[in-house]
C-alpha cells in the first residue's frame, strides 16, 4: 500500500497541469475578448465615420444658408435705410407740395403763368410716388425671401435631429449585437477549451508511461528522439505507434466536438541551434517542416480528415530552453500539438 507521501506527489501531479490548464484558457478567453473589442470598435468607428461625413455636409450647407441670410438681412437693412430716406424725402416733397398748393391757389388767377408749374410739380409728385412704391415692392421681396430661407433652416434642423436619432438607434443596437457576439464567443472558447482539456487528459492516461512525453500551457510535447532519428524526417516504428495511441484519442474527441465547432490540430517541428546541410535538409526550417508534414501524413492514415491537421516548421528560432547544453538542445527538438480553432 503506498504511503501518504507517494499518494501526496501524485495529488501535486495532477494538480500543477489542472492549473497551467485553467491559466491557458483564461488568456485564451482574454485574447478573444478583446478581438471582439477591436472589431465592434473598427465597425463602430466605420460607422459614425460615414455619418460624421453626412453631418458635415448639412452642416456645410446650413452654414452656406446662414451667410446668404446674413447678407439678405444685410440688403434689407440697406434697403429700409432707403426707404426710410425716401419717405422723409416724400414727407419733404408732401410739405412743399402743400407750399406749392397754397400758392397755386394764390396764383389762380393768373393761370397762363401757373399752369406749366402747377403741370410739372404733379409730375414731380407722380415720380416721387412712384419711387416710394418701388422701395414698398423691394421690401416685400426681401421678406418672402427671409420667409423662405427660415423654412429651409426648419427643414433642415429637422433633417439634423432625426440622423441624430438615427445614430443613437443604430449605437445601442451594435452595443446590443457587441453583447451577443461576446458571448457566442465566450460558449466557443469555454467549449473548445474543455475539449481540448478532455483531449490532453486522455492523452495523458495514454502516454502516462513516457515521462519525456508532458504537457506545457496548451500544447503538449513529444521530444524529436520519440519520433525520428537524429537527422531523419522518417518515423520509427516506435514512434509510430506513440502517434497510434494519439490517432485512436483524436478520433474519439472527432465524435464528440459538436460540428460548427471548427478545430484543427496544429502540428509544429522545432529543432536545435546545430546547423543541418545536406541535399534532403538544406537548413533546419526544410527539417522541421518535414517532421511536421510526416506526423500530419501519419495521422491522415489513420482516418484523421486532413482539415482538421494543420504541419507548421519553426527550425530552431523557437527554443524552450535557449542555453547552449546538450540536455537544452535535446529538449528544443521537439514535436508541439495544439488542439485549437481554426
């Protein structure tokens, strides 16, 4: 029977991956949160972006319409400055009328004399009032033009307050779709994540005999030794039948994962700093890749649909372990799964 301390390593075991787990999927819903963000907000300011411009129009025009007034209130200003003139000069002409009346009712009787005056005074009198009539008509058109331009204005402040309306509408309901756009994809991170969980404890029940085989944030690791030889992008037998254990998991969570869930699993070859040069291998990007692309090719043969399989080679620019050892450079070659969407 072991004792309490064996039983006490193996519950610090399980629980130091349980907690990278949770971490991984935390950042992960962090990382979606805010792309959402970024998108709500780049179709926001596309939005308000569009309506600023037609904004800017009205208010362009509305300006347009304010100094056509202004000079119209100008006009009409010069204008009843004019009239004011010609009415004191018509009330003028009146009082010199009524002193040319008197004295043409003193001139009476000598009419051959009076009559070319009298003649002439009524002709002044008829073009004085028609100048007065002239000014009445000038100052008629100025008002039905002001009339006009204030119910140009009305229709326009009208015009202004229902796109405002219109934008506030239109704010709320992207506020609304933000909300559920947050939450779809908060359920299909929250369901990936727990799949992905299910996936790597399977695969730890599988592989519990390889300890060099483990598990680092969300990606599990399977050292190059485990799969190829040194140099050789061929996999051994032994190998083969580490990736069969991983094909036989992989199937069982293909049955579960619902099917508008689109996962892939993304398959990454590193390698060390040492240089490969060799007519197959030119440098260690083609190696790393080969490796990657002969797990994908393997798990393809056990019935895994190539669209869920993604190979990706990093040659040795992504090291776990940057010191120049023999034991960092071993656990920098390496084979990387990610179970994620793609």
């Amino acid at each position: 029977m072991p004792g309490p301390l064996n039983r006490r390593r193996r519950e610090d075991g399980l629980f130091w991956p349980g907690f990278v787990d949770a971490m991984a999927q935390l950042l992960l819903v962090i990382i979606f949160l805010l792309t959402v963000f970024m998108v709500a907000q780049f179709m926001q300011a596309r939005e308000i972006s569009g309506r600023d411009t037609v904004l800017e129009r009205l208010r362009a025009q509305i300006a347009e319409l304010t100094e056509l007034l202004a000079l119209e209130k100008s006009s009409k200003a010069t204008l009843e400055a004019t009239l004011a003139s010609l009415r004191a000069d018509l009330n003028a002409e009146k009082g010199k009328t009524k002193q040319l009346a008197t004295r043409l009712s003193s001139l009476l009787g000598v009419e051959d004399k009076a009559g070319s005056a009298v003649a002439a005074l009524r002709d002044k009198l008829k073009a004085e009032k028609k100048i007065s009539a002239d000014a009445l008509a000038q100052v008629e058109l100025l008002n039905q033009q002001i009339a006009a331009l204030r119910r140009q204005m009305a229709i326009l402040n009208a015009a202004l307050e229902a796109s405002e309306k219109r934008e506030k509408a239109q704010k709320v309901q992207l506020a609304e779709l933000g909300k559920r756009l947050n939450a779809a994809l908060a359920r299909r991170v929250q369901e990936l994540a727990r799949y992905r969980s299910e996936f790597f404890g399977r695969l730890r029940q599988i592989l519990s005999q390889r300890a060099d085989i483990r598990v680092v944030g969300d990606r599990f690791i399977f050292p190059s030794e485990v799969l190829f030889d040194k140099g050789s992008a061929a996999l051994t037998d032994s190998g083969k039948a580490e990736l069969d254990k991983l094909a036989g998991a992989l199937k069982e969570l293909e049955r579960d994962i619902p099917p508008d869930i689109d996962w892939i699993l993304r398959v990454d070859g590193h390698t060390d700093s040492d240089p490969i040069n060799t007519p197959q291998f030119p440098s260690n990007w083609e190696l790393s890749t080969a490796r990657a692309i002969s797990v994908v090719r393997h798990l393809m043969s056990k019935g895994i649909p190539a669209k869920r399989l993604a190979a990706a080679g990093f040659g040795e620019h992504h090291p776990i372990d940057p010191r120049d050892t023999e034991e960092a450079k071993a656990r920098n070659r390496r084979i990387e799964l990610k179970l994620t969407e793609r």
